[in-house]
C-alpha cells in the first residue's frame, strides 16, 4: 500500500489519524534535514576551495623562490603574500611577481 492510498483509507474510515501525523512528520523531518543539509554545505564548498588555493599559491611561491634563488629573484612569504596567494591562487602568485618585477625593484 502506498503512502497515498493509506492517506485516502484513513481519511475514509476516520480512525488511525495518528499514522498520517506520524507520515507528515517523516516528511517535514526529511525536507528539514534537506535544506539544513543545503545551508550548511555551501560555506564548506566555500572553505574547501580557499584552502585548495592556499595551498597551490603556498606551494607556487615555495617553488617559486626554490627556483628563482638560482636567479636571485625571491618573493618573501609573509602574511601578506601568504594572503595573496591563499585568497586568489595561481593568478596571486603571478600577480605577486608581476608586483615584484614592475614596481618594487
């Protein structure tokens, strides 16, 4: 029997609307974990991919300033360039360079 069906046969014979509040609850507790599921994922996306990045622009500029010591070019890491580099990623670390190579020589 289907939850449709044993919804018409309860309402029909009026006795066990006990069962119906019980199947409404199930399905207002299932849409509830849904969207609370919905809410809370979105920051964790959000988080996930700032450390995904910080990583890459950490391992950029480490990889970075281990090449360029060959050619006496670093870039400090710092707050601030760790910033630059966690928050925007592969484009920071070119940023940061290009910052290097224009304006503060």
């Amino acid at each position: 029997m289907t939850v449709i069906q044993m919804c018409i046969t309860m309402d029909i014979r009026g006795d066990d609307m006990g069962d119906l509040n019980v199947v409404i609850a199930y399905i207002f507790g299932i849409l509830l974990i849904y969207l609370l599921g919905r809410v809370f994922l979105l920051p964790l996306k959000i988080i996930f991919k700032l450390i995904y990045n910080g990583l890459v622009g950490g391992l950029t500029l480490w990889a970075l300033n281990f090449i360029g010591a060959y050619f006496s070019f670093t870039i400090g890491i710092n707050v601030v360039t760790a910033l630059i580099a966690g928050f925007l990623g592969l484009p920071g670390v070119i940023l940061l360079v290009l910052f290097k190579l224009f304006i503060a020589n």
